[in-house]
C-alpha cells in the first residue's frame, strides 16, 4: 500500500509535467490544485496569489556576476486563505541580466503568478559585506562583546543597535562594544571606489540577573545566573500563537472584524499576515505596550509587504525648547503599511493637543503635524509611520504656524480672527500664532499671508 501511494504520487507529478509541457502554465493556474516545493500535490486549492516575504542577502552585483538567491524567500497565498513559505530559486526567477549597470527588475512566477523585485548592477567593485562575531544568535550571557569586521581594505564600517539601516552618518565601528539587552544589530561597510556594501544584521538576545545566586552554590564560580531572554510569541486576542497561526486564524475571520495583537517584542509583521488583514478588511490593534499601539484598517492597504511596528520610547521630556506641558521622544522605524500610532497619555491629558515635530537631517525639530487626545489622553498621532525621530509635546495651544483662532487647521478662519484681533473686536485664541509673516509686527499683511499659503497649499491640515 506505501508503494501504491509513493507510486500514485509520482505519476500526479509527472503528469503535471506532460500537462505543463502540453498546454503551457496558464491550464494549470486555473486548476484547483497546487504543487509546493516538495512536489506534493495540493488538491482542493489553487495559488491566488505570491509576494516576496524575505528578499535575497544578496541585492547589489558587480558587473558580470552571477545571480544568488541565498536567503530569498516567496510568501505562497492559496485559495483556502492559507500562506506558505517557500525558498527561491533559480527556476523561479527570470530577467536577471548583470552584463548593464542599472537597476535590474527580476520576475518571480509560480504556478503562474508573479511578482517582482529589484537587485541593482554596479560598475564599481562592492565591498565586502560586514561579518559579526559572534554569529547571530539568542545564547549569549550578559555584557556580550561583539566585533565587526570587513574583508575589504580600508574600509569603514558603521553600526547601529536599534534595527535601523545604517548609513555614513551612524555610528562609525572603532573597535568592539558590548550589548547588555536585546539588540538588532546592523552594520554597512563604506569605501572610496566602492560600491557600499550590503546591509547585514545580527539579532542578539542577552540578559543578566545579577542579583540571583540560586545555582552559585556547589558549583563554584561567582554565584551568578545567566539566562537569555526569549520573546516571547505574538498572541491574537490573548492566545499566544505564531504569525502562520494568526494568518490563517484571521483568513478565517467575517469581513471587516475587529481584533487585537499583541506584538511581545516581534515587531517585525510579516508579508503574509497583512496580506490575510487585506483580504477580509479586518481592523487590528497592534499592542506594543499600555502606552502604544499601532492601529491598521486592511481596507486601506494596497500592496501588502512587512511592517515594522516598533515604536521605541526614547525619552519623557519637560517643558524646555519646545512648547508644551510634557512630551516623549519615539523612533519609528520602516512601517509601509497605512497604520497609525496611538500613545495613551493617560487621563490628566484629555483634550489637549499632541503638537509632532521630526528629527530633520541636521538633527533640527521640525513641526510635522498635530493631532487632539481623546477624553482618555489617547493621541492618533498621524505622520509617524514615516520612519524617523519625533518629539511628541502637549500644550493647550496648538504650535502649528498661523493657527491663530487655535482649532488645529490653519484656513481663512484665522486670516478672520487676526483681523477681528486688529480691529479690537475678539482676542485671538492662540496669539503666538499671529506674526505669520515673521517680521515682529501684528498687521492686515499677517493675514494676506495665512490666505496666500492656503493657495499655495503651503500649510498642514
């Protein structure tokens, strides 16, 4: 009987084979049925659709070099709302052409759907990608010294500790450090006549707890305990689970229902489970922790790819440079999904506005938006999911530029309001906001000039 089935399922395989060689990928698209990578015959489903889930290690090639797929992997979406993952290969991918510099577009196609990404071709040799030592990995004791090296001469190496990408303006390596908490390290190398290298990171999990001596005695050494820290699963609604559960948990789930994540330190959602959000139009809170959370509408998203939903609190901040009662400085990173952060500041912040500004190049705070906490202190903050550093401060009195009658927009209203301010009729409800032109003057030219932004569209709604 085993040998009756072994032998069944290679005459379905072979027969796929004669069907493609026969009538070509597009009779088996429309079949309902599907082959994974082990050739096993899917029967009862049908591949919808396929995205990238993890790109390649690999995305830059120097002139004349072979394609390498090495860490590549496809997000499989089938017709019974389930995803796999499967490894790229060579027979999966075409249009790679590394004879032209340029960006080079590569087709991926499975069971005749495709999707696509870019690798890029440089004439400049590249240089080596940076190596960590030691390796990624979660088995590591506190105070962990780690070193970067390159093999290419010469060449600098710039870090950051925080799972962003580095750049030449990050932290330049000048010899080894040590991590005493969990850490997405990455590291880019640089060279003059180089193309950079590629970006690679490390993931290291340490945790020391100094104060517990439970296993120093009989065994000799210093009394201290060592254990790493594991993150915990993200759970939907409660239940711990992988993100392969709550994917096909949610492709389960009526239309435009609301449920809850919560992340635990895996802030990184994959491909496959916004892409099970966007079909059913689900609603989802991503939970960071009691003061954070990330909130997504599935109808909004267009083109499902990882989100990275971290938010990091940098700082509680005091009335200083900045107007405003209290505030917190976050970094966000890469989210490429239409989510929006929330931060509950706690009812003795109720009603009162969350003036944003972003970190520019030069280090400079900027005004980047304004939003109003809700009766429980809760902002919606609107531009964060641009990756960056902000400052969040909260003030009675919104800080954007013309704003005079204090509502949060600036429009003819408060064109209306410095006049009615000139002419002695009604005060102002934000005065600060009054010399829109900047010349120290209260005058009919503040006016004309909050009216001649809003033609020009120079002013945030």
């Amino acid at each position: 009987m085993k040998h009756l089935h072994r032998g069944l399922k290679y005459f379905i395989v072979i027969a796929v084979i004669v069907l493609t060689a026969m009538f070509g990928t597009a009779a088996l698209a429309s079949a309902d049925w599907a082959i994974d990578d082990q050739n096993n015959v899917l029967w009862g489903v049908e591949v919808s659709a396929v995205r990238i889930d993890t790109l390649p290690d690999r995305t830059k090639y120097a002139i004349g070099e072979e394609l390498d797929l090495t860490g590549g992997k496809l997000a499989v979406r089938l017709s019974d709302r389930t995803t796999r993952i499967y490894a790229l290969t060579e027979k999966m991918v075409s249009g790679f052409d590394s004879s032209v510099a340029g960006v080079c577009t590569l087709t991926v196609t499975y069971s005749g759907c495709t999707t696509t990404f870019d690798v890029k071709i440089t004439e400049l040799p590249i240089v080596a990608s940076p190596v960590f030592s030691p390796e990624s990995g979660t088995n590591y004791s506190a105070d962990l010294e780690i070193t970067i090296s390159c093999a290419t001469e010469g060449a600098a190496i710039y870090y950051t500790t925080d799972g962003t990408d580095p750049t030449a303006a990050s932290t330049l390596y000048a010899g080894a450090f040590k991590l005493d908490a969990p850490a997405t390290v990455k590291a880019v190398a640089i060279a003059d006549g180089f193309e950079d290298s590629e970006i690679v990171s490390a993931e290291y999990v340490t945790k020391s707890d100094e104060n517990d001596e439970s296993n120093g005695g009989g065994g000799g050494g210093n009394g201290h305990s060592f254990t790493p820290y594991i993150t915990p699963p993200p759970a939907l609604n409660g239940e711990p689970s992988t993100w392969e559960q709550i994917a096909i948990a949610i492709g389960k789930l009526p239309h435009g229902s609301a449920i809850t994540i919560q992340l635990n330190g895996n802030y990184t959602v994959p491909s496959y489970v916004i892409s099970a959000i966007a079909d059913v139009d689900a609603r989802v809170t991503f939970v960071i922790d009691d003061m954070r959370s990330w909130y997504l509408d599935g109808a909004l998203v267009e083109q499902p790819c990882d989100a990275n939903l971290g938010a990091t609190k940098i700082a509680s901040l005091r009335t200083g440079k900045l107007l405003g009662k209290e505030g917190i400085q976050l970094r966000t990173y890469s989210v490429d999904v239409p989510a929006v952060l929330t931060v509950d500041f706690g009812t003795e912040s109720a009603a009162i506005y969350a003036n944003i500004y972003r970190k520019n190049d030069d280090g400079r705070l900027e005004f980047a938006g304004i939003c109003k906490t809700d009766a429980d202190g809760k902002a919606v903050l609107p531009t964060l999911s641009e990756q960056g550093d902000y400052v969040v401060m909260l003030f009675d009195f919104s800080t954007l530029d013309g704003d005079v009658n204090n509502d949060g927009v600036m429009n003819a209203l408060d064109a209306s309001a410095i006049l009615r301010d000139i002419a002695l009729i009604e005060p102002s409800g934000n005065p600060a906001m009054r010399d829109h032109d900047g010349n120290g003057l209260i005058t009919e030219a503040d006016a004309h000039a909050i009216l001649i932004d809003i033609v020009y569209g120079r002013y945030i709604a």
